[in-house]
C-alpha cells in the first residue's frame, strides 16, 4: 500500500505477534494489509491513519519477548571454562540470539525507510526495557528516526486510540533497573549453580528426576528465598512437640436456641489446676449474665485486583496454580477480554470511568442482574473502590474490558479465571456487607466465659462475590443480671497441633511482604522449584520440601549464611526500585549486590563440606568415577591457546592433572604426582612465574608414597618454579606418561653419631624411589646381591628405599622396560627385603643412641598392615624419639680410590642392591656379572659391566663420579 501525499512511515513495535494484529486491527479498523516478514510468525500490517494532524502509513509487527540475550563471554559459557568466582567479574554481553535473527532482520529492513518508531511493548520495567532492545536494533539500521512510546492498559479501541494520540517517550530509568536485575541474577544464578551442581551432582545418588545425569542444582536469588518459606515452614511442623491441654466448655439450650460459651482462659496445659477451677464451677453453677454487647459490623468488599491478588485468589477459590493463572490471564488479555494482567495497582485513577466497565456487564446472565442494580441510584449500592495503597504508574487495576458470555474455545480455566475478575470488579464497586453482631459475658463461679453470633442484615457485595462467607449463629436473648444453670459444663482435653504446610497463596503473600520477585515473576520461582525437584505440591496446593532441597537449605544454613532468607534478595529489590526512579544508578547496585553476594560465595566454597554434610544426611555416596565429583579449579590462563584457563582435574584413576578447559581443541596437560591424595587450588598468586596469575595449589600426598624426608602437606606451584613439586614428579614417572629421568644436583649428608641420617638428601630420590604398588605388572628391578658382600648397612630396609646419587645413570629402570619381566626374589607383600641370617645379627648388635637423652635405644619389630616385619628404634625413656632402621646411614667406611665419599658411596649402593634384590637376584641365573659380582642396567634395559676407574665403585662410571677432578 503506496502512502498518502506527505505522509510519513511510522514503524509500530508490538511485543506479540497477537498484540500486533490487535492494535492493527482496531487502528484501521479492519482495513489493513497484511504481509509476511523474515520471521513467518511475525508478520507486517500496513494502513494509513491519522496521528494529529499528520498523515501516516503505519507498519505494526511485533517481537517474542525479549528480543535479546545477556550472556557471558564464550570462554566463560562452559561450565569447566573457568572458576565459577570469576563469573562476578568475566565479561558479559547482550546480543540477539540466533534463533531470532529472522525478527532482527524485519527490524532493520523496516526501520530503513520509516521516520517515525512507535513502541507498543508491555507498560511495565519488562517491557521498557524491550522497548530498547528493539530500539538499539533501529536506531542502528536508522539513526535518524524519531522515537516515541504508546503506553496502554487494554486492548480495546478507546486505550489503542488514546495511546496513539497521546505519544510519550520511553522511560530509560525502567529499562536501567531491568538491565541490572538481568546481570546481577546472572552472576549470581550461574555461578551458584555451577558450584552446587559440580560438588553435589555427581557425589550422591539423588535419582530425583529420572535424568539424574542431566540434572542442575540451580540456584536463584529469588528461587531460594522462595524454597526457604517452604522449609522453614516444614521445620516448624517438624520441630513441633504435642503437649496436651484441658479447657472448660459451656452450653446453655433454651427455647430460642443454644449458645455456645468460650472460657475466657482459653486452655491450660497444668491438668491439676485446670480440674481444680472446673470443680469449683461444678460446686457453683449458677451463670450470671455480666455484659450484653449488640454492634453493628461491616465487612468491606475486597481491594481492587493486583496481579499477586488474582494469583492468590485462584489458587484458593478456583484451585489453579499461579502459573496456569498467569497463563490464561494473558491469553486473556491478548484476546482483549480483561486489561494488563500484570500489575501492582489496586487502586483505580479517579478518570477512569468506572460505570461504563459496568454497564457492559448487564446484559450477562449470570451476574447482569447486579451489575443493573449497582448502576441504579435508588439501590444505594455503588461505593467508589477503595484505595490499596499501591500504583506502578504503568497499568490500573485488572478488569474486564470486554463483555462475553462465555468464547467457543475456551477451556474451564478461561470462564473461571473472566468470572473472577468481573465478580471482582463488581464487588470492589460496591457496599460493605452489614451485620449485627451480639456478645455475651457470663461469670461461673469467678470464671469469665463468652459467646458470640452474628446476623447478616444486608449482603450487597456478597450477593456477586460469592469467594466471601461472613456466616454466623443467631444467640437466644440475655439481659444484664439474668441468671441460669448451663446445660452442659465439661472439663475438655485436647492437644496442641503443629501449623499446617503452606498453601499457595501463603505463600505468594509471604513472597510478597518480604519483597522477593516482582508481580510478574513470583509464580516463575514457585514453578521452578517443582521443575528442579526442591519441592512438592500437594491436591491442596499445599507445598513441603523435597529430600534435595531441604538438603540445600540446610547446607547454607549450617554454614552461617542466610542465602535461603529473603532479606538479601529483598534488598535487592529494593535497590531495582531505586534505579527505576533515579535514587540509585545503575553501575552503584551493580557494584554493591555483586560485591556483598561475591563475598557470600567464597564463604560458602570454604565451607562446602557443610554442604556435603547436609547432602549425606539424605542421601547415599556414589560409585561414580572420582573425577566427575570434583569441580574444577582455574589455575592459570592457558598458555598454549591462550584461549582458556588450565583447571585442576581428577581423572578416572583418582590422580591429578591441570588441563586446559579448550580439550579438545587444546590439549595442553600437566601430569601432577601419582602419589597425591589431595589437591586444591587457594588464592596464593606465585610472585615467580609468568605470564600470571598462576594460582598456587595445596597439595596433600600419601604417605606411603612418598620418601619420609618429604611433608605429606605442600603448597606447590606448577609454573615452573617449584623444584619439591618436580622431584615427587620424577619420582611418580615410572607409571606416569612420560618415562625420562632427571638427574639431580648433589648435595652432602650429614649424620649424628647415634646414625640417624639429617639433612634433605632430595637429590637421591629423582630415579631410585619407587612407591608401592607402581611397577608395571607388580615387577620390580633387581642388583646383584653379591654386593651385599662388601661392608654394609645390614639393617632390615624397606624394597624401594631410595638408592644413592651415583645410580641415577646406570641404576635407573622404567617401569614399562620392567613389564612381564619376572623377578625371583622379590616379596609380594611391600617389596620387602630377606636377608640372611648373619645380616639379622650384625643388625641386633648395631647400638643406636637416643638424640635427645644420649640413652641406648630399643630395638622393635613392627606389626602394622603397612610396615609388618620392619624394624625400628624408640628411646626406652619418654623423649619421643623414634627412627626406622632402614634409614639409618650406613657409617662404614670401605672400597679403594683417593676420596672418602666414594668409599661411602659404594655401601650406600650395596646396601641399596640388598634391598632392591633380597636373597636371590639375578646373580641365580649366571649372567653379565663383573668382578665384584654386580650387574646394573642402563636406563634402556641393557646390561653395564665394569666399574669406576677413579674411585673403584661399580655403582656408577668415571663420567659422573662425584670425586672427579680432585
């Protein structure tokens, strides 16, 4: 359609497909064209119209919703992409997801040729800020337009029309205060679920959902407060303890009726005193009649309807949940049969005409009849509405705007939910419904007892809203003075019962007092609660508590912290609130919530075992591989790709490893220690390495596993810097993935003259420490023990204790290269040593002298599981001292060549290959063996002979003998 001479092209904006159509609809009063757009389900009407005296050619479409998407980063959506910390801080964006480029596409096309855009979208903080999303979409295909708002409650002809001829601008305070809800709820929720669902997920077997693999702790700032009314509800009835009660009834019958008479004590819990009062009664029973009260009472009709109210009152009178209330409420509206439905206002603005809505009523079958009483003045029952107290200065209270009688395809959910709100609005119009009510005071022997009854003189709202009762019981006559015997006088006993669980509508008003969600959320988090399994609700829409979510809220709980109470959550709504009126800006919110839940958050990481506390308490320990149970911790950025972080990660055989979170397009590893047990990143940077930060670990490895000279606790680095952390690596490399040994630096020993060694001989233990249990196939490398014939320690050591510095080239044997090698000799049980018997002698004969006292120590054999038959020295008195026996220094001196320390070198390897071979070696099977009667093995697998020519040791070569040079 062509526009008109001097017309200009105005691009309308809807929010709905439905809401398009409409407005178009009553705009040109059904003459428009319609055409389709990029998206086929958000088509493009054009027509001319009038705004003022500007001629116009007028294209409406719509959106679906929000038109954008606030996310974080790429590097930052996967769940293992990085410490869920760092989402309070990682970039975020609000971009147009792919699924409604087609939408965005019709925008930029559209917006190109027009002058004018007009936004139709919802009149609340939702909508304002959809408005400018459609805007920033606009504006940058079209930098020239010229932007305006139509600010409407219904869709019927006079609010269209009005709207359009009454333009305003849209409000960038509302769209603000949207904008910082939507980061902060993301912040928090994406983070808090990360945490929650990592840790807990995999730990336990929860089974709740049927697809317990794909299953999400969520957590949201609205959604837990929501989930702790519930629980905190369902401790109260826990918690409740029966306690019995007695009580004095009282009737009395006469020819009018009976009155029944409440004891003015109500109840006592001591039986003893309460049957000592009920027996004085019964020595006394005359009543007297003390006081007689007649009033006239007044129940006053509702409060015009909000959109908590309509939630509240369809759940109690019409039995539906506040999500399907919602639901049909706005197809409702999208119909044009009742105004916006999401509103806080109950009160109506003085210009609204308020009997015109009812005059559309009368003709209705049901309720017309009243709805011409109310209009008729000599009825007297027109009240103008009361005022709620409450105005969003966007929408007026909920009403109908259209008559019907009833639509072919509505369901029984549509006619409840348009009966609810006609009768509403009928009611709120109305008089106050009139009794009389009668009180009478009785005294039985000095105890007070009254009753009461009430008379309905005239109904007015009553007769319509028929969700209102206001009954009561018709009292015979009592004056002052009158005296009489009670028909019936009995001590009662009851007992105490505990609150009952809360029902919907409690629950949207505690939601409400305490402020969390807005009126057109609430009915979200109570939805999301049962999709996530935290809670269940019963035929009476009464709700408790799941296993999980009561595990949850008890987690938090026992930490300290109230993440469950509404009051955080409350103040940030406060704080929306601000923001929408300009108290507040949108950057200080943004900086103080996300500081105050930060804080809240690394709290509870530290205290997550309270977490899995709580958890064990409902439910049992999985089998599943460690690895998935463990979230993952960043380490450092990535230095490979440069594109994500490197995470802690426990692999399916329990050990460790620092991973990039790009696998698999990155496979940047580094292998930790296979004798780790625990592994945890802290927040200590590493002034050393670079590019940072590099967060360092805490480590804790296995005793066993490591040489005693070692701390079982370590604060490591894997930068590059932390040369422990890559001694007990190399240590760990026999069975690890990368097979080569670096040799150490030597440093000198020391020893006392009792023999026990000091000092941190860490240069030893590159290549010739083996943990238990990490040779491939349980084979272990044997020496001739021959050399066990030299002068040597013959104390009973450990198989695998570390040999000394001179074996590291040709001592050394990869556990792969030991693979289905057989080895005689060799005790399966903790590869430990035999020895001969004069070996045990000149053992027992060794004094060992205690380091603090200077006492002789005893000698003892152990019997633990772990170290069975290994010997030991303690001191006989009480200084604590203690000592293996197979890590005494061997002091004797022996071999040939100019230095002492070869000489000390060479016991060290013949007491090494004693252990390593025991009492059988490969000496049995007659092969390679040199003149002193020791074969060694290179770090290949070949067979070394000879010995070193400058100090006479066969334990390592001339190239690398510590002597050389002197």
């Amino acid at each position: 359609m062509p526009p008109g001479g001097g017309a200009i092209r105005v691009l309308n904006v809807a929010e709905k497909p439905s809401v398009a159509k409409a407005v178009a609809e009553i705009l040109s009063r059904g003459g428009m064209q319609s055409r389709a757009g990029r998206s086929r389900y958000n088509r493009v009407f054009e027509f001319n119209y009038a705004i003022g005296a500007q001629a116009c050619h007028m294209l409406v479409t719509s959106v679906t919703g929000h038109l954008m998407e606030l996310d974080f980063d790429d590097r930052y959506r996967k769940w293992y992409s990085c410490d869920p910390v760092d989402l309070f801080h990682a970039p975020v964006r609000k971009a147009v997801p792919q699924d409604k480029q087609d939408i965005k596409r019709t925008l930029e096309e559209e917006a190109r040729t027009c002058q004018w855009l007009v936004l139709w979208l919802d009149c609340d903080r939702e909508g304002e800020n959809i408005a400018y999303e459609v805007v920033d979409i606009c504006a940058g295909a079209n930098r020239h337009l010229n932007i305006y708002r139509a600010r409407f409650s219904a869709l019927i002809p006079r609010e269209i029309h009005d709207a359009v001829q009454h333009l305003a601008r849209p409000n960038k305070l509302f769209a603000d205060a949207v904008d910082a809800r939507q980061e902060i709820d993301l912040r928090i929720g994406a983070s808090f679920t990360r945490f929650q669902t990592m840790l807990l997920k995999d730990a336990f077997v929860l089974d709740v959902s049927g697809e317990e693999r794909n299953m999400v702790l969520s957590y949201g700032p609205c959604q837990f407060p929501t989930l702790g009314f519930i629980v905190e509800r369902f401790w109260e009835i826990q918690a409740h303890e029966p306690e019995e009660f007695w009580t004095i009834n009282c009737s009395h019958t006469s020819d009018e009726g009976t009155a029944s008479f409440l004891w003015i004590r109500g109840h006592l819990f001591d039986y003893s005193s309460a049957v000592v009062i009920y027996e004085m009664c019964v020595e006394e029973p005359m009543a007297t009649v003390h006081n007689v009260r007649n009033q006239e009472k007044l129940k006053y009709p509702p409060y015009p309807l909000s959109t908590v109210e309509l939630q509240k009152r369809a759940s109690r009178c019409c039995r539906m949940s506040s999500e399907h209330t919602m639901k049909v409420a706005e197809e409702l509206y999208q119909a044009g049969f009742i105004s916006y439905p999401r509103t806080e206002t109950d009160s109506f603005s003085p210009n609204t005409d308020l009997h015109a809505i009812v005059q559309e009523q009368v003709e209705h079958p049901v309720w017309g009849t009243y709805a011409q009483r109310l209009l008729n003045p000599e009825e007297r029952l027109w009240r103008n509405p009361s005022n709620g107290g409450h105005d969003d200065k966007a929408h007026p209270p909920i009403h109908p705007t259209k008559f019907t009688t009833g639509e072919t395809n509505w369901s029984e959910d549509h006619r409840k939910v348009y009966e609810l709100v006609v009768r509403h609005f009928l009611a709120c119009c109305s008089q106050p419904a009139v009794g009389a009510e009668t009180t009478v005071e009785i005294d039985i022997a000095g105890e007070q007892f009254n009753a009461s009854g009430r008379v309905v003189l005239a109904k007015n709202y009553l007769d319509v809203y028929r969700y209102d009762s206001w009954g009561g019981s018709l009292l015979p006559t009592y004056t002052v003075g009158q005296q009489f015997v009670p028909t019936t006088l009995t001590l009662d006993s009851g007992v105490t019962r505990p609150p009952p669980l809360l029902a919907e509508a409690d629950l949207l008003s505690c939601m409400d007092k305490a402020g969390i969600g807005t009126d057109a959320t609430m009915h979200e988090h109570i939805k999301k609660l049962l999709d996530r399994c935290y809670a269940t609700k019963d035929a009476n829409s009464r709700f408790s508590p799941t296993n999980l979510g009561e595990a949850l809220v008890m987690g938090y709980d026992e930490m300290g912290y109230e993440l469950w109470k509404p009051y955080l959550r409350s103040m940030m709504e406060a704080d929306m609130k601000a923001v929408s009126i300009g108290t507040k800006s949108k950057s200080e919110v943004l900086q103080g919530c996300l500081q105050q839940m930060e804080a809240c958050f690394r709290d509870a990481r530290e205290n997550k075992v309270k977490l899995l506390d709580a958890m064990g308490t409902f439910f049992a320990r999985s089998n599943r591989p460690i690895n998935e149970t463990q979230p993952a911790e960043v380490v450092r950025r990535c230095g490979l790709c440069n594109a994500s972080d490197m995470l802690l990660k426990r692999r399916p055989t329990g050990g460790f490893m620092v991973g990039c979170g790009g696998y698999p397009l990155c496979r940047n590893v580094v292998w930790l220690p296979g004798s780790l047990a625990e592994a945890a990143v802290t927040q200590h940077i590493c002034p050393t390495c670079v590019p940072g930060p590099v967060r360092k670990i805490q480590f804790k490895f296995n005793r066993r596993d490591i040489p005693p000279n070692y701390d079982v606790d370590h604060l490591g680095c894997v930068g590059g810097c932390d040369d422990v952390l890559k001694e007990l690596t190399e240590l760990s490399r026999f069975g690890g993935h990368n097979q080569t040994a670096t040799p150490a630096r030597s440093q000198s020993q020391t020893q006392t003259p009792s023999g026990v060694r000091q000092g941190t001989p860490r240069q030893d233990l590159h290549t010739g420490f083996r943990p238990t249990g990490q040779f491939t196939n349980e084979h272990t490398p044997v020496m001739n023990p021959q050399a066990r014939g030299q002068s040597q320690n013959t104390s009973g050591v450990r198989q695998g204790a570390p040999p000394p510095r001179q074996d590291l080239h040709t001592g050394f044997r990869t556990g792969r290269q030991f693979a289905n090698e057989q080895t005689p000799g060799v005790n399966p049980q903790g590869f430990r040593s035999t020895h001969t018997q004069s070996s045990r002698n000149a053992s027992d004969a060794r004094q060992v002298l205690c380091t603090t006292c200077g006492e002789a120590c005893i000698s003892r054999t152990a019997n633990t599981e772990a170290n069975r038959g290994r010997k030991f020295y303690k001191c006989q008195n009480s200084c604590g001292f203690f000592a293996w026996e197979d890590e005494l220094e061997n002091v004797v001196p022996r071999g040939r060549g100019r230095g002492g320390r070869g000489s000390s070198s060479r016991a060290s390897a013949s007491a090494s290959a004693g252990r390593r071979g025991g009492g059988r070696g490969r000496r049995g099977r007659g092969r390679n063996n040199d003149g002193d009667g020791m074969t060694f093995v290179s770090a290949t697998g070949d067979t070394v002979h000879g010995c070193c020519f400058t100090c006479g040791d066969p334990s390592h070569f001339a190239n690398v003998c510590p002597n050389r040079g002197r």
